[in-house]
C-alpha cells in the first residue's frame, strides 16, 4: 500500500470523476489520501471530500499565495476547523518567493499562524517552501525553540542545507514527480542522503505529473512512478518503499487511520 501524502481532490479539474479517480489509484495500491487545504472561504469543499471517502483525510489552511487576501490573526480559526475528525494536520503554509503573490509579510504572519496551531493541537504542519530557504529555516528553527511541532516539507525541491535542517527539526520530507524528472540529477543527489524513515511520497495532483505522465493533468494514481523511482533511488524493493513511507505517514499523521 501506498498513500498521496499530498493532493487536491477539491479541485474543479476532478470534480466530474472524483469516484474513477480514487477507483483508478485503489487499483495502483494506492490506500490513502490526504487531500490538502489552500484557504479558508474553500474549505467546505475540502473537508467534503474528506468525508466522502474513508480512505481519504485533510488539512486545514491557507497556501501563501492566498495570505494577503485571507490574512490570519492567529491560529484559532485553524484550530477550530482541526475538531473535525478528518482534519489531521495544517497547511499548506508557507513561503513563496518565487511568486510573491502575496507580500512576504503576510506569509510570514500567516506561517507564524499555522505553527502556532501545530504546537498547540499537536497536529503536523504541511510546509511549502520555494526560493524562500532562509527565511523558511530561520522561522521554523526560532518557532521550533518555542516548543516543538512536527511538520513535513511537501514536493521538496530544496538544497541539502534545507533538508538537513528539516530533519534536525524532526520534519518529513516529501518526494514528489519532480524528482523523477530528466534534469533534477541535483534533487535526487540530495534525496539519497535522507533517511527513508523520513521520506513520504505524493503527487500534488493535479500538478506535477512525474516522468513519463508529463502534459497530462497529474492524479493520485500516478505515485507509484515517484515510488518507482525513490525505491530505486534508495536501492530497497518497491514493496519496502511503499511499507515504510505509508509508516511515516501515519506515524507523522497519527489522527489518520489506516
């Protein structure tokens, strides 16, 4: 079995077939979801889908491109959406230099936000990170000094530096189709020296379909091809790939249920 650790089932580009899209990743060995909150006036629809299927839980919170327009004064709307029993973790937040849709002030309250409700709920943060290493490992080394909070870094795309710092901090890093792209010799050079107790796999779906799938619109199902690739990568079976990786996760997400 394997898990998307990370997805969104909430958006239109599966509303038509969301059923055939969960049929065709069960059939891929695919046995859960985490579908992944991007904002607050959204999440009705995210946590419909939570409860729509067994085998499928949720975030709750605010992507960074959204922090201006849905700025957070601190972690209790979070925390209030967390009671939910499909709600097991917070994010994505972050940080996005890349874009910079939203000022960097503003992601950094809103990340700050996010963090308090991790430590506070005892809940994982779910981190999105791009062009923004610095100030990402600043922030949650100074968060983390406050008192700890577990956390995962989804589709990391980062520096060496970024993941030994993740893991210092006790974080997950998450794998996703860009490591199985032509030109990302780099990221799976640093991949091989992460530990594969700390490894998780999803696919951000429908983005960032891997290698071989590229131009299509990405779902879960397509996973097993970044699982393929780490199991290779990491010079363990698929079988062992997709045994410890779905143990990460629900030792990382312990309100989800197997």
């Amino acid at each position: 079995m394997l898990v998307d650790s990370h997805c969104h089932l909430d958006f239109p580009d599966f509303a038509s077939e969301l059923d055939a899209v969960l049929e065709r990743a069960r059939a891929e060995g695919i046995g859960h979801f985490l579908t992944i909150g991007t904002g607050m006036r959204r999440f009705d629809g995210v946590r419909a889908v939570a409860e729509h299927a067994a085998d499928v839980d949720c975030t709750v919170g605010v992507h960074p491109h959204e922090a201006q327009v849905e700025p957070l004064s601190g972690p209790e709307p979070l925390l209030k959406e967390s009671k939910h029993k499909k709600v097991v973790g917070f994010g994505e937040s972050g940080l996005d230099y890349y874009y910079d849709h939203s000022p960097r002030e503003a992601q950094i309250a809103n990340f700050r936000a996010h963090i308090a409700a991790a430590r506070s709920a005892g809940l994982p943060l779910v981190v999105h990170t791009r062009d923004a290493e610095d100030d990402t490992i600043a922030i949650l080394s100074e968060e983390h000094a406050k008192g700890a909070f577990s956390g995962v870094i989804h589709c990391f795309t980062g520096t060496t530096r970024l993941a030994r710092a993740a893991l210092e901090l006790g974080f997950y890093i998450s794998v996703s189709g860009i490591a199985t792209f032509k030109k990302a010799e780099d990221l799976r050079a640093t991949l091989k020296g992460v530990p594969l107790e700390r490894l998780l796999v999803e696919t951000d779906a429908p983005y960032l379909a891997p290698q071989g799938k590229r131009g299509k619109r990405n779902e879960p199902a397509f996973v097993v091809h970044t699982a393929a690739m780490l199991a290779e990568l990491k010079g363990v079976t698929p079988e062992q790939l997709a045994e410890t990786t779905t143990d990460n996760f629900f030792r990382l997400f312990t309100k989800a249920r197997r």
